[in-house]
C-alpha cells in the first residue's frame, strides 16, 4: 500500500515535469510499453528482449528515468524477487536499475530542472524489503548479478547515505555478506571495497561490526598485494575505509594497536624502487596513510584525560616502531617528495611529538644523513625554514619547534646554549655553506640575513623560531638578550644587542618592498611583533633592554596609529607597549612606567589605545584561533586537489593592503592568543591604575624653595606658604583630572561596544569594589561590636532592674512595719488618755514620761533604717542615670523601661511627712 503511495505520488511529479497526462511524452508511453511486455509477455526471448531495450533507454534519456521511476520499480522488484532461475532476466533487471539511478551528468539542462535518477535514489532507499532483496542478491552464484548488485548498492549509498546505512544495520547479516565480497574476485572486491568506504562514514555502529568481521586484515592484505603505497586506486580506497575505521573511534584503535599494531601501516610509508618518482597516485596514496598517522596521535577538540593517554600511548608505540624516520624521510630528506606530502609528514612529525617529553628527546637526537655528511635532525628542519620557498612547508616546518618548545625548558635551554654569533664573515656566506653549523649559528645567521638586499622574508622565519624557543622561559629570554651582533659595516659603530637589531628590522619591514614587488611587509612585522612580545612578557631585563634606545618607543608609538598597518600589527604594536608599562622597572625619568603611560595619552590617546585591542581581537587571525583542527578526510573527491598543494599567489595580497595574511592563523595558536589576552587585561588595569595617580617621588627640588639673597625670614615664609598652597591646589587639579580621566576611559575605551565597555571599565570597578569591600568589612566589626555594648548593657539593665525590684519590696517591708508601729503607737495614746480621764492625777506623770520615752525610741530606730536606705537609694540612682544616658545612645526608649518602678514609693514617704 505504501509502494502504492510512493509510485502515484511519484507519477504526480512525471505530470509536473511532462506536462498533463493527457499529453504525456513518447519516452513515457514507450517506458510503460517495454514495462507491460516484461510484466505481461508470454516468451522468455520477448521479455529479455524488453528489458534490455528498456535499460538502453533509461541510460541515455532523463524523461525515461522519471518515467521508470513513476511505474518501474514494482516490476523490477518482482523480477529480481520470483525469477532468479533466469540469470539473464535478473542481470538485465539490475542494469536498469543502475541506469535509472545514475545521474546523466552528459544531458544538459536547466540548474533547477528535476534530477529524476535522484528522486529514483530516494523512492528506492524507503524500501527495507527492497534492500533486504538486493543483499540477498549477493549470495549469487553468478558474477555480474553480484557486480551489479554491488553497483546499485554503492549508487544509493552515494545519494541517500544515512537511510541506506540505517536499513543495512536492521537486515539480518547484511554486513557480513559486503565484507564476503573483499574475498570475491578482483572487480567484485573492489567494487565492495568502494561501498564500503560509504557504508562507514560517521556510523560507529557499523564501524564496530565492520572490525570485528576481521576488516583490519583484510585491509592491510590487499594493500600489501597490490604494491603499498606504489599501487592505484585501490590502494586509495583500502586506506579511507581505514580511516574511515579509526577516526573518532578509540575502541577500533585500540584494536588495531594491540592485534596487528601499527607495522603495516608504517611500512606504507616507507620509500621502495625509485625514491625520487612520485605519480599523482602515489602522492594520494602517501597522504592517505599521513592522514592515519594523523588520527592516531591527534586528539579531537574536546579535552578527555583518558583519550589523552590513549593518544600518548599511540605516539609511544609509533616511535618505538620506527615510524619518525620514515616520516623524516618523507618530510626531510626525500626532496623530490611533492610538496603536499612534505607538509603532511612535517604536520606528523610535530603532533607525534607534542606533550610527550620522550618523544622530543627521540627528536633531539635524531641524525640524518649518512657519513661523513650527517647533521641533526633540528638542524635540517631548520634549514627547511630558512630555505623553502613554500609558505606552507614553512609553516609545517615552524610547528615542529612550536611543539618541541612547549613546555619543555630543557630543550629550550639546549637550543639556546648553541646561540652563538659567527663573524661577520660567516653570517654572508651563501646559503649552502651553512651545513657545518650549529643549529645557533644558523639560526642567527637566519636572523640577520636578508638586510643587505632588503628581503627580510628569511629573518622573520629565524624569528618565529626564536619565538618559540622564548615561550615561557625566563633564563632563556635573560641568555638571549646578553648576545651582540657586529655591525655590518665597522664605520655603523660597535656591536648592538640582538633586539635592538630585531626593532630596527620591524622598522625596515614596514617601508620596504620586496624583490618582486609583493606586499609581505604585513607578515613581517607580524613575526617580528609576536617575537618582541614573547621576549618581554614576565622579563623586566627586556624591557629595560628594549627602552634603552629612546627611538624604539617612538616607533612604537608611530605604528600603534599608523593607519596603513594592519589591524593585527596595531595590536600587537599596543601590547608590546602595554608590556613596557606592566613588566617595567626603571625609575628613570622618561623610561618609567608613568611616562610611558604618559606618552601613549600624549602621542596616541588612551582610547584609541585601548581601541587597538579590541579591533585585534576581532581579526580573523585570533578569532578563527582554535585548538588543533581535524583535517579534511581524503576521499576520492577531494584527493587529486589536495594531493596538489598550491601556495597562496602573493600578488593577491597587494590588494589587501589593510588585512592579515590568511595563512598566519596557525602561527596565532591557541596559546599566544590566550597570552594575549591575559596580557591585555593586566594592562588595562596597570594603565588604568598608573594614570589615576601621582608619581609616587619627586627627585628635583624646585628653585622656589630656596631662600633669596636679602629676603627677610617673614618674607620666605610668606613666599614658601604662597608657594606650597599653589601646589597643593595644582595637585588636588591635577588628580581630580586623572581620575576623572581614568573613569572616563574605562568607560568609554572600547568605543562604545558593551564588550569592550566591559573589559575597559573593569579595573576601574575592581577598585571600587575593593574600597566598599573594605569599607562593609570595617562597618561590620563596627557593628558586631555595637551588637556586643548592647548586649551587655542590656543584661546590666536587667540586673538593676531586678535590683530595683528587690529594693522596691524591702522598702515596702519598712513601710508596713512604720505604719504598724504608727497604730501601735496611736492605741498606746488611746490608751494614755483613757488613763488620763479615768485614773488619779498623780499617775498622769508617769503615763506621759513612758509615751514619751517610747516614741523617741521608735522614731530613733525609725530614722536610722530610713538613712540607710535612702544611701541605697542614693547609690542606685546615679547608677540608674548612667544607664539610661547610655541606653538613650543605643536608642532604647528609656521612660518606657522604667514604667511602673517606683509608682508607689510615694505614700509611705508621704506618712512621714504628715506625721512630722
């Protein structure tokens, strides 16, 4: 029902491209004629007459194609499904669905016309049956069933690779019968071969399948049957599916490492016969087996320890089977290898020994050549840079000691120990005189070649290998600083210091012209600038060395707004003057950080300064700066173009006289390019901090301060105090200014942009927020302090509150005995004068003297106890007056803690005073 859909949908198409049905074309009628008389005729002969004509007519006319496609498809499946007894039918059933589903590239037509032998490819890919069906097929006795099975087979793989790959993997055995075919008879095998090279693109599942139906020794048996890397194009497809095999895919390297290891990989790259002739197919053959080496010992963009130590391992076990000497071969000493094949062992060479110590030491020591004629391999490397005339095997080349160099301070230190001027009669000695040198000598020699005949393009290679050997090493920068060249002539004057003679050749690069009239001037500077950037950075001693000829920073400050230099050269520019602030410690008037900060604002304006930078940030060279790339896979359709390298025509750089040189983006790798940045935000900060205040010393003393002849002491006094209140108000100006300046700047310094705003303004911030840091810090101790006053001062309030309480109630206590005592007293008077009406006169003495007697008694044992609790009270209320002024600090509401002491105090005192 489905098969259904698809064709009458399909037949909606034929209608579009014929026109109405009604109208259809002679192709249509005649391909509907030749299906009938296969579906419907009676004689074998006539049916096999039928097909053959209707293959002939599908191969030459996309009209038939379409049609075939609209109502072939069933018929053919029915052929090649019932009929397989008539090996004749099935054959002819399968070239035509091969010529149905092969483009005709030869018919022109219109770009947008409908590619029938496409939408074929398409219509039959949906079909599982109709794949389980033409796998099945294989199993054939007959040559040319499995021939052309393998041919339609490889057309739907070419033009619907993901569905085909996905129906294969659901067919019961359907890999393993392709992998049968490799055993098959030459034309079949390569025929499987060739499909299988689609079939295991990006699919790991099939990958797996494919290496464990033994694919490996299968692979390296027919390359070594068909010659190595002398053999064709079989050759060619045996290596892609290999690679195919092994890239991404750790599990199958391991495999291949640890069951047939790596020797018959190796042994492809090993020269037989003729070492100096090379075909095209040659050539392919040699960067196709490059390109395993490659994914062996290349780790992919994301960072994974474990992959990391695989790689490691796989770099080991290829030197210990001497695979780095066939690659020297290939890169060094084979000089009539292409160049396409140089650079890819070059590109070998250097990942093989990159973040592996042992393998740089192999490097080291690594001698080529035979006696008595023998020379390191560094050197001969080095000389390779010097002498190519391919900017892209300089390049190769020049990453061999990026990789040697990183992070390896003795190899470093090696190279630099042999750094050793040759007299100046050496250092002009042709090229090919050079073979007894030091790797030092040469490279200095390399350095200042070049000069006399105004092509520098020698020297800024030395210099990018000096860059290199500087990387990250102070006592290598500090050795290399202590050497001197002659002058070139002895009337120029004594000898200069090797970085004086690199400025001064930054300077000549930028005005001069090369021989053939080409505008290399941009690169130049370029390797010379990361060379003079490398050597500064954490080397205060450079920077002294850099700034002791006063005409360099006036250069520099020349090329940061010259407008002809490219944006990559500013920038550069702008950081090696930002490195003469942040790494510079001199104290000397004109050469200290302050007046290097002041001349950029001067000459150049601290916002376009730190303009500089960002423009170099979004330069192509440091924005395309990326980790280590996988290269392209070599596939038959991109071989012959890349087995034909082609260098970069310099004429074409003369129109672009404000950009980089494209090919300077693998020199700008992910290291320096971070350096640059962690480079650009400390120097943001120094500028930044260094121009928001005053030199911190004044070594002059101005001529005002000194007393005049004849001037009285009140009249110096007066001079003195005059003078100091202009300098103050001067500096208060004069601060005010920078700040305000310095905010500003941080601002506004990256030209509006937010990013750039950002990075500007950010030491600015830190600043401040270090200050209000600070001052949260002080507040809070302030605070916890407070916190602790308040909290004793509260348990105090509480102790004398209970304090009060408790005198409260013993007064309360002296105020009910007084007033017992008074209504004793007032009875005993009852008493007194009922005596007194009732008894004799003569008594009434008596009464009265013991009334008396006891009411002084009472009242003298009354007012005692009364002084001693009004001293109490005394005490207690100045007490109580502290803590209320205290309290009234904290901001406690002292009225309403004392609310209700004391309220009735009063009365008993009241008594008192009505009974005085």
């Amino acid at each position: 029902m489905k098969k259904m859909d698809l064709v009458s949908g399909y037949k909606g198409v034929v209608g579009l491209v014929f026109g109405n049905e009604n109208s259809a074309s002679s192709e249509d009628s005649y391909v509907e004629r030749l299906l009938e008389r296969i579906s419907n005729g009676v004689l074998a002969e006539d049916r096999r007459s039928a097909m053959t004509e209707l293959q002939a007519v599908v191969a030459e006319s996309k009209g038939a194609q379409l049609a075939f496609g609209a109502m072939g498809f069933p018929v053919i499946m029915v052929v090649l499904k019932e009929e397989r007894d008539d090996v004749e039918m099935v054959r002819g059933a399968l070239e035509t669905l091969v010529s149905a589903l092969t483009p005709l590239d030869h018919v022109k037509g219109p770009k947008n016309e409908v590619q029938p032998a496409l939408m074929n490819t398409d219509l039959l890919s949906r079909e599982a049956e109709s794949i389980s069906l033409l796998l099945s097929l294989l199993s054939e006795e007959d040559f040319y069933i499995r021939y052309y099975t393998l041919q339609v087979l490889t057309v739907l793989l070419t033009n619907s690779l993901n569905r085909l790959q996905e129906a294969i993997l659901t067919i019961p055995r359907g890999i393993t019968r392709l992998m049968d075919m490799l055993m098959d008879r030459e034309v079949i095998r390569n025929e499987a071969l060739l499909l299988l090279t689609y079939l295991t693109r990006e699919a790991e599942e099939i990958q797996k399948i494919v290496v464990f139906e033994g694919a490996f020794e299968k692979i390296f048996s027919i390359i070594k049957e068909e010659g190595g890397s002398d053999g064709g194009v079989v050759v060619q497809d045996c290596l892609e599916l290999l690679n195919n095999l092994l890239r991404n895919n750790e599990s199958n390297q391991i495999l291949l490492r640890e069951t047939m290891g790596f020797d018959p990989l190796i042994s492809i790259l090993k020269l037989r016969g003729s070492a100096y002739s090379f075909t095209q197919q040659k050539t392919i053959n040699l960067l196709s087996a490059l390109e395993t080496i490659n994914l062996l010992i290349v780790r992919g963009s994301e960072a994974d320890p474990g992959k990391d130590a695989h790689k490691l391992t796989n770099k080991t076990v290829l030197v210990q089977k001497k695979a780095l000497d066939n690659l020297l071969m290939l890169a060094v000493e084979s000089q009539w290898a292409p160049v396409a094949v140089r650079c890819a062992a070059l590109r070998c060479i250097s990942d093989i020994i990159a973040a592996h110590p042992k393998n740089r030491d192999v490097l080291a020591s690594k001698v080529l050549g035979e006696e008595p004629q023998v020379e390191a391999a560094l050197n001969s490397i080095l000389r390779i840079i010097l002498r190519t005339s391919s900017m892209q095997e300089f390049l190769a080349a020049d990453r061999i000691f990026n990789s040697f160099c990183e992070k390896n301070p003795d190899g470093q230190a090696m190279l630099t120990s042999t750094l050793i001027p040759q007299p100046q009669s050496m250092s002009h000695a042709p090229l090919e005189e050079d073979v007894n040198m030091s790797f030092g000598s040469m490279l200095i020699r390399g350095l200042t070649l070049g000069e006399s005949d105004g092509d520098l393009e020698v020297c800024c290679r030395a210099a990018s290998v000096l860059s290199h050997i500087l990387m990250d090493n102070l006592q290598c920068k500090e050795r290399v600083l202590r050497i001197e060249l002659e002058a070139p002539m002895p009337s120029l004057g004594a000898a200069e210091p090797l970085m004086h003679r690199m400025v001064r050749y930054l300077a000549l690069a930028s005005s001069m012209k090369t021989k053939d009239g080409t505008g290399k001037a941009g690169y130049i500077q370029l390797i010379i600038l990361k060379l003079l950037v490398t050597w500064l950075a954490d080397c205060p001693n450079a920077v002294h060395c850099f700034l002791d000829s006063r005409p360099h920073l006036t250069y520099l400050l020349e090329l940061v707004s010259n407008p002809s230099a490219t944006v990559c050269t500013r920038g550069l520019a702008a950081v090696l003057l930002g490195e003469c602030v942040i790494y510079n410690k001199s104290s000397d008037t004109g050469r200290d950080a302050f007046s290097i900060v002041d001349s950029i604002s001067q000459k150049v304006g601290l916002t376009s300064y730190f303009l500089k930078f960002d423009e170099m940030q979004k330069s192509f060279l440091f924005s395309s700066a990326k980790p280590t790339q996988a290269l392209k896979p070599l596939t038959r359709s991109t071989a012959a173009s890349m087995a034909e390298i082609e260098d970069i025509d310099d004429s074409d750089l003369s129109d672009k006289k404000n950009e980089d040189h494209p090919l300077l983006s693998s020199m700008f790798d992910e290291h320096f390019v971070d350096i640059i940045k962690s480079l650009e935000s400390s120097i943001r900060e120094n500028i930044v901090d260094v121009y928001s205040r005053p030199k911190s010393e004044v070594a002059v003393v101005p001529a005002e301060l000194e007393q005049r002849n004849g001037e009285s002491d009140k009249d110096y006094v007066k001079r003195l105090k005059a003078f100091v209140e202009k300098q103050c108000s001067e500096i208060q100006k004069l601060l005010g200014r920078n700040a305000t300046l310095a905010e500003e700047l941080a601002k506004i310094g990256g030209g509006g942009a937010s990013q750039s705003e950002q990075r500007a303004s950010g030491a600015l911030d830190r600043v401040q927020v270090e200050t209000l840091r600070k001052d949260l810090h002080e507040a809070s101790q302030r605070l916890e302090i407070l916190k602790e006053e308040k909290a004793q001062i509260e348990s105090d309030s509480s102790m004398y509150r209970n304090l009060a309480a408790k005198m409260e109630s013993d007064l309360k206590s002296l105020s009910d005995a007084y007033n017992s005592l008074e209504q004793t007293n007032f009875h005993l008077e009852k008493e007194v004068k009922a005596l007194k009406s009732g008894g004799s006169s003569v008594s009434s003495p008596d009464v009265e003297a013991i009334k008396a007697e006891a009411r002084e008694e009472a009242q003298k044992e009354s007012e005692a106890e009364l002084n001693d609790l009004l001293v109490c009270l005394g005490q207690e209320q100045s007490k109580v007056e502290k803590l209320s002024a205290r309290l009234l600090e904290l901001g406690e509401d002292v009225e309403k803690l004392l609310e209700g002491i004391g309220d009735d105090m009063g009365l008993p005192e009241d008594d008192e005073e009505e009974e005085d």
